[in-house]
C-alpha cells in the first residue's frame, strides 16, 4: 500500500459516478456531446457541495467554463437534445428526406442533434404535419421547436401558402418573454433559407405604434402575439385583412392563457379570424387540460384530432414533491427585515433565487432595497414595469447566471424556464393556489431539486388553511429567521434611505391597490380604513417614510376607496420626481425619528424630507417648518 501525503480535494471526489478517481485535478472538458448531460446532472446535483470546495480557484473556473459551454450547447432551450448516453434517443439526421433540408440544416447550426420526446412524438405521430392536434408536455421540454418545425415545413413546400405579405402562421402564447423566446427559434430555424421568412412580434408593454408600422409595411410570414395585442390588431381592418389567409393557428402554453384572464381575449381573437370552415389547421399545446382549454379546443381543433402526451400518468406534479413551507411575519412592518434574515440564511444552501412580490411596484421596491448591499448575490429585477427591452436582457442575463437572486412579477409565473433556480420565495399572498403552485414551479426544473418557501402575515395565514392540499410546513427555522429580522434592521434602513420617495409611493399605492381589487379584504378580516391603516404601517416602519405616502384623489376613487381616513392626499409636486428622504426610523420599529422631533407625529407634523414640509408644512419636521402650504385633507 502507497503511503504519502494526501492529495488535495478534487471535483471529481465529489461528482457522482461514472467519473473515475483517477481523473487529475485539472478538469478536462469532453469533446463529445455524448457526455454533456452526465456532466451537466452530477454537477447540479452535488452545486451546493462544489460552492465549498477551498483554495481550488481553477476548480471553480472549470466548473463555470462548463455550464457556459453547456448552456451554449443547449441553445436558448434548456432542454438536453437527448439523454446522457443518447440510448433510445432520435437524431434530426433521421428527418432527412422527410424535413425541409434547410430547417436540418438552421438545427445543424444551432447544434440541435437530438429530437426531444414531445418533438420526436409531432414529427413522427401525426397523420400529417397539416393535422389538427393537442399536444400535452410540460414547459422546458422542446415544444417550441416541436410546432415550429412542422409548421415551417408546411409553408416551405408551398402547401397553401398565403399570398406574400399575408401571415400564413399565427402563434398566440401568454407572455412577452414567450414570444421573444418563440420569435427567436423562428429566426433562427429560417436563418438559411435564401430569403428568410418575416417573424414579427405583437405584444404589450411596447411601442405599438411602431410595431404596427413594422407589421404593416412588411412580409409577415408568422406572427406571434400575446391575446390582448393580438385582439386589438384584429380590431382594424386594414391590420385585420394581413391575418385573413392564415394557415395554422397554434395556442401555447394553453392552459396558462386560459386559466389567466385570457379566455374571453381568446374567443373573441377565434370570432374575429377566419373560420375554422376554411380550412386552417389547429395546434394546442398545454400542460394541462383543465375544462377551459376544452372549451376553447372545441373551436380550435376538429373532431378527430391527433391526442399526443408526454407526460406520464402516474408522474408527480411539482408542487407536491417540492419541500414547501411557509415563515409566518410578525406584522407587515417587518416584511423587508424578514425576507433579509431569510435570505441570510438560505443562500448557504441555495445559490440562484426567485423571489415573487404581489405587484410589479412591490418588485421594484425589493429590487431596489437588497441592491444596497443586503445580499452578497447579484440581484436581478424583472416586471411589467419595465421596459421589453430591459426585460428580455434580464431574462438571458439570469439564465446565464450561475448564481443570483431575481426579485419578479408574475410575467416569469409560469412558461419560462430558469436553469438551476434552487429556492423559490413569496412575499405575500398569492391572487390564489393555483399561481402558487405555478411560481413553485420554477424550481426543481429538470430533474434538479428545489424548495419554495412562502412569508405570510398572520392576517395571511388562511392561505394554508383554504389550500390545505398543498403539502406546506412551517419552516423549522422560523423562530430563527423572525429573531434574525432585528438585526438586519440597521442595514435595511440604510438601503431603504438610499430610495427614492416615488419608488415608495409606487409600492404603497400598489400594496393598496392588490388588496382593494383582489376580493381579498375579507379573507384577512380587514375594512377599508383597516386596510389603509395597514398600508401605512407598511409605508412608515417598514419602508421608512417619513409619513404615508401622497396618493392621488382619482387614483383613491378608482381604487373604491374614496372618502376613506387615513390617506396623504397629494398637492403640487408630491408625485413627481425621486428623491431619497430620511427614513423615520427603523423599518420593523415603531421609533420616532431621532434626528427631527417634529417627525414623529407622521402626517399631523413635519417630514423629514429637505424638500417639502409635513401636512403643517415643516420642511425639516418642526411645527412651525420652512415653506410648506397647508395640505388638503
């Protein structure tokens, strides 16, 4: 026996098998892409284990070199084209012949070498690549390129084509980020063609203007379009006769359109465009077939449809195999304090996190808050506030990421898909179980693992008890994570006094806002004035202002809550601008401002603020403050 000094910690004495000890310390990248998906399993799986090797800076280098040139490999998708050791698997090589030659060879290019299950299943099961189907399979797993290729096929052989200038395929999909993402394949499929064909986009949150004049002065071939979008081009003529020859006509991600808010969008999108008399082919794609989509396929497909599922019968849903647990919040107040004594203590198992807010304003809020140093990741922002531009760089951004947390809307609920997202956390209540359940989902993707941890008011915690079918614990950590909230308070103080007073005002309205239309108010047993009441408790010890912020009297009228006590009715200038004002004190602490005394009587007394005064006009916070004018009540 050999006897010696014992060798450092390697990767590979950490990775699982089929790795042998003898591989030296330096990784050595395959060149095969046989093995990317053995790779790709052992090294998420065993993530947490690799983060903690020491002084194995190459180690580390190696590791990320890895998952780039894998997550180049895969393409946008996040889909392996195959299984580690391609057994069973089917090459696109296998299509030749069969598929337009310059669809293979756009898959050549973006090194798509095999077909995944639900793509293998469309190319190989329907009677006809014209045929009308329903196709069940979950987000991730390649049904983009499962309808694209059929479709693009069909057009490329001239199989009743429309006149040049009219859209041949409509693709209608809940989400911006969907459509930026099928918009992509598209171009990418059609990139060797001698004359690419026309993909364009409509969608909201951007500049419809230009994008119809795009549309209308163009070539259109495909075009993919969220609901509302869609609806309102159909909604004028000349817009209208560019969809009036079209071809295929395919619903993604079905279910989720349907099940949010979309259906009447939906039908009257199906009452607008030619009928399914003339021929065109219908293609729904979903993960479920809940009785809505039934509804709308009725229309969509013809009776004797293809029925294609890749999901297996006896398989596990997300949401029930995902460790899931709930950290109930002493008051709102300590929201901000809590989620950072949270987050300091899981990202010592968990590297890449979703945080979800209930509004995109609330989002903005948390964004701008952890950015200031609260947590040691990177931290990405994404929400309808933003612009698609901003939004589609954030989502690619996030994706690449090895490590970080995105603080985000319900725009990323569900349909897309995150690498390596470990922990889910919400901040509040959901609008119901079901968007929940579609947030959890964007961990434990994959075959990885995953957690998801919900925070609560114990106004809030009917939420388990209404869905008491979802397996959520209390987490075993609570008592630590609520004792670890006060000593975060200085830095979350800090942070909140570095924001400005309109991204406060944004968040409070919008806090206001979410309870006063969601039908929620009598679940946790508030009224309206109740409801203010809490808001500015949220406004004043959680975010630090100095006193609730100014609303709007026509935004409080819109919102049902006209004449209700308790607002900070806005005059002049209190809405515009962003500047940062003195916190009155420490988010979670019912403390007055030690460095105004006036202040502390919140909207009868000065503000802080250097700006403007109080209700009584100090502009420091005394009685009697500089320039101020008396404020409407």
């Amino acid at each position: 026996m050999k006897t010696g000094r014992t060798r450092p910690l390697r990767v590979f004495d950490i990775l699982v098998p089929p790795w042998p000890p003898t591989v030296p310390h330096r990784i050595k990248l395959p060149r095969g892409k046989t093995n990317w998906f053995e790779f790709y399993s052992a090294i998420t799986r065993n993530w947490n284990k690799l983060k903690g090797l020491k002084n194995c800076w190459q180690i580390w280098k190696d590791v990320q070199e890895i998952i780039r040139r894998i997550r180049k490999y895969q393409g946008e998708s996040t889909v392996m084209q195959g299984p580690g050791n391609n057994d069973g698997a089917h090459p696109y090589a296998t299509m030749a012949g069969k598929l337009d030659s310059k669809l293979l060879q756009a898959l050549k290019v973006m090194e798509f070498e095999y077909m995944t299950p639900v793509q293998h299943r469309v190319l190989t099961e329907l009677p006809s690549w014209r045929s009308d189907c329903l196709v069940q399979a979950k987000t991730g797993t390649g049904k983009t390129l499962a309808f694209l290729l059929p479709t693009l096929h069909c057009l490329l052989q001239g199989h009743s084509a429309p006149p040049r200038g009219q859209v041949a395929i409509l693709i209608i999909t809940p989400t911006r980020e969907l459509a930026q993402q099928i918009a992509k394949s598209c171009d990418q499929l059609t990139s060797q063609l001698a004359r690419p064909l026309e993909c364009h986009i409509a969608v909201g949150g951007t500049a419809r203007a230009s994008a119809l004049a795009r549309f209308m002065k163009g070539a259109p071939s495909i075009l993919v379009a969220t609901p509302g979008r869609l609806k309102d081009y159909l909604s004028e003529p000349s817009t209208a006769e560019k969809l009036s020859n079209i071809q295929t006509l395919i619903l993604d991600e079905a279910d989720t359109m349907l099940e949010s808010g979309f259906l009447a969008d939906v039908k009257r999108i199906l009452q607008l465009i030619p009928p399914k008399s003339t021929g065109w082919q219908g293609m729904c794609f979903s993960a479920t077939v809940p009785p809505k989509v039934k509804d709308v396929v009725s229309v969509v497909l013809k009776p004797g449809y293809t029925s294609i599922s890749t999901i297996e019968k006896n398989e596990t849903p997300t949401h029930e195999r995902v460790p899931q647990y709930h950290v109930l919040i002493p008051s709102v107040a300590d929201t901000f304090t809590t989620l950072a004594s949270l987050l300091n203590l899981e990202i010592k198992n968990s590297s890449k996190i979703i945080v979800f807010g209930v509004t995109a304003n609330m989002v903005a809020l948390f964004a701008a808050a952890f950015s200031q140093g609260l947590t040691p990741l990177k931290v990405f922002e994404i929400h309808s506030r933003l612009s698609q531009s901003a939004r589609t760089k954030t989502t690619a951004l996030f994706k690449e990421a090895a490590t970080g947390i995105m603080f985000a809307s319900d725009v990323i609920g569900r349909g897309m898909d995150f690498p390596n997202v470990d922990l889910v956390i919400q901040v509040g209540l959901p609008s119901n179980g079901e968007q929940y359940v579609h947030r959890v989902g964007r961990t434990a993707r994959a075959g990885n693992d995953g957690r998801a941890i919900i925070l609560l008011t114990e106004a809030e915690s009917f939420f388990m008890k209404v869905n008491r079918h979802l397996p959520i614990q209390p987490h075993p950590q609570t008592d630590a994570i609520n004792a670890g909230a006060s000593s975060c308070a200085d830095a979350v103080t800090k942070a909140m006094y570095s924001i400005g007073e309109e991204t406060k005002q944004r968040a409070y309205s919008s806090y206001i806002g979410f309870f006063a239309g969601s039908g929620l108010l009598k679940q946790v047993r508030l009224d309206k004035p109740g409801l203010v009441q809490l808001a500015n408790e949220l406004a004043i010890q959680g975010m630090g202002c100095p006193e609730p912020p100014p609303m709007d009297k026509k935004v409080v009228g819109k919102m049902g809550l006209k004449g209700v006590p308790g607002f900070n009715y806005a005059t002049g200038n209190d809405l515009n601008g962003d500047r940062p004002a003195r916190p009155r004190g420490r988010p979670g602490n019912k403390t007055r401002d030690v460095l105004s005394p006036g202040a502390g009587q919140g909207d009868r007394r000065g503000s802080v603020s250097k700006n403007r005064g109080g209700r009584r006009g100090g502009g420091r916070g005394g009685r009697g403050g500089r320039g101020g004018k008396p404020r409407a009540a």
